[in-house]
C-alpha cells in the first residue's frame, strides 16, 4: 500500500496526520508513505491549497483520494480505516 499525504510545512493538520501514518507504515511491510509539499509544485497548489492535509492511495499508476481521516483519530482507528481502501491484490 502506498500513501501519499499533501501537505504543507507549519501545517499543525499535516502533521499530526504524517506522524499517525510514519506509525502505521512501521507496523507494515508493505506500507509506504511519500510526503508531497504543495508549496513545491502550482498544480499541486492549485489542486489543494484549501483542502490540506489530502491523502491519496497509489493504485498502479493512479492516485485515488481517500476521504480526509478526523484529526482526532487515533492510530489504530485510522489505520482500521485504511484497510478499507487497501486494494485485493496488495
């Protein structure tokens, strides 16, 4: 499974949720997380400057976003919520 998490530096909401997924791509093998600043690209700007933190699951070569988690989800909580968008044949 791999996750990409838009975000931004000084992003309190960013952050907090990068911390939770660093702790559940330890628990897993399989898990990978990539950390995109939007700051560092327009498009990626354009496409997220209001709706950060976004977090998207690679599939193949498509991006597919995942529904913002609440800020106050635990580990275990958002990581039990990830298994839902986890593909089959991961």
């Amino acid at each position: 499974m791999r996750l990409i998490l838009y975000g931004k530096p000084g992003c309190h909401l960013c952050e907090g949720l990068q911390e939770k997924l660093e702790q559940i791509v330890q628990m897993h093998q399989d898990a990978s997380l990539e950390v995109r600043d939007i700051t560092s690209r327009e498009d990626w700007w354009q496409n997220y400057q209001y709706e950060i933190p976004v977090l998207c699951l690679q599939v193949g070569d498509k991006e597919e976003q995942i529904p913002r988690p609440s800020p106050r989800a635990t580990v275990q909580q958002l990581e039990r919520s990830l298994q839902k968008y986890r593909p089959t044949n991961d």
